[in-house]
C-alpha cells in the first residue's frame, strides 16, 4: 500500500529482555513490512547496557529514533503526566514530518509482551484497516499474558473506573491483605487473550499497551493531556 508511513512509538525504562524483544521484532517487521514503517524511542533512566543497545540501533538503523530524556521523576513527579509528555515527544515528530501521505500513529509499551499473538502479516492487515477507515478510531491488539494496565482502558463491559485509585484508597483504610484488594480492584480484570476475543470489547478510551491509530484523519494536531 502507497503513501503510508508508520510510526511506532515506544517508551523504555530498563525491562531488558521484554524491550529487546520487543524492539528486534519491530526492527524485523520495518525491513519486510509492506509500508514506510518507522521507531521512535524515547528512554527515561535506563541501565548503561539498555542505553546502548538503544543507541546502536538509532546509529545503524535510519528507521530507529532513539530520545534520551533522563531525570524526569524529579521535574515530572507524575507518572501519567511523565508518560503523556514522553509521548508528545513522539508526536511532534511526526508532525513535522511534511510528506503529504497517510500517517499512522502506533504508541506501545516497549515492557509488556506485545507481540506474541501478532505476525508481520497479521500486523500488516491491521495497519490496512487503519488506513482505508476514514474516521478516526484505533486497534487495540492485546499483549500476553493478559491485559496487563486495566487503568488504560474504559468500556461498558469492563472497566469504568479508577481502580488503581480505588485500590490505593482502600489499602489505606482497612489494611487486611494487600492481595485481597489487588484481586477485588485489579486482578480480576486482567482478562486473558482469550476471554477478551470471546467479548468481542468495544473499547471507549485506552492509554497504554499498544493501539493502532490514523491520525492523518484528524483535522488538527492533538496531543495527550495529564
């Protein structure tokens, strides 16, 4: 498919094995997929040896960006607020890349397992869907084990709250068992792969993992906000 450029956006911090994996296999996909595919990385406090793997692939490969960006905690305390900006880094580099063609937004979370139930292949077809849609909307592909950050997403079957806060507040109140209220708040809704197909979800709003988005359909520039 012509006139398509991809962006692929990812966030580091450490999580070496998962993030090498992650990033070899977008590495692969870029050299034999059928679209102008492209990675952009920004690394907050990574390890000496995370920095270097990053920063040899951003020198031998055109395709990968690597942004170092670190000492955030102590600027941004905010963790939302901290992945939000590292994200608008992401963003700002794609607007200003000028070529007048499809651009397809792809944030992912470089720390969860992304990819182990998605091929080139499959890959391709869901950029596909996200080019020939003429309204802005997103995929959400699911990572494994299981949807590891109910906070990122909302919908009518699932979740429709701040559970991490929730959580948090409960903790505090009734301390009996840090399990117990993880499982009440959190655990229960980290479906697997499998009960999430057999859902069929329709997803309102999503934050994290990974999702597919064609931002050439958007009449201005948007950003994340905190």
């Amino acid at each position: 498919m012509v006139n398509v450029k991809v962006f692929f956006c990812g966030l580091s911090k450490n999580s070496d094995e998962i993030l090498i994996k992650n990033i070899e296999f977008l590495e692969s996909y870029i050299v034999q997929s059928k679209f102008d595919s492209n990675l952009i990385i920004v690394d907050t406090d990574s390890n000496k040896e995370i920095k270097e793997f990053l920063s040899n692939k951003s020198k031998n490969n055109q395709k990968i960006t690597s942004i170092n960006k670190d000492n955030l905690d102590a600027s941004i305390p905010s963790r939302i607020k901290r992945i939000a900006y590292c994200r608008n880094l992401c963003l700002k580099i794609i607007y200003e890349n000028k070529d007048q063609i499809n651009k397809i937004y792809i944030p992912c979370d470089l720390d969860v397992d992304l990819f182990s139930h998605i091929d080139f292949e499959f890959l391709d077809d869901l950029i596909s869907q996200s080019v020939k849609n003429k309204n802005p909307f997103a995929l959400f592909p699911v990572s494994a084990p299981k949807y590891y950050d109910i906070l990122a997403l909302r919908s009518k079957n699932w979740v429709n709250f701040n559970s991490q806060l929730v959580n948090s507040k409960f903790k505090k109140i009734i301390k009996i068992g840090s399990f117990f209220w993880n499982y009440l708040f959190v655990f229960r809704y980290q479906w697997t792969v499998e009960k999430i197909r057999e859902r069929n979800i329709k997803v309102k709003s999503a934050f994290g993992g990974m999702a597919i988005y064609n931002i050439s359909t958007l009449k201005e520039k948007v950003f994340y906000e905190s």
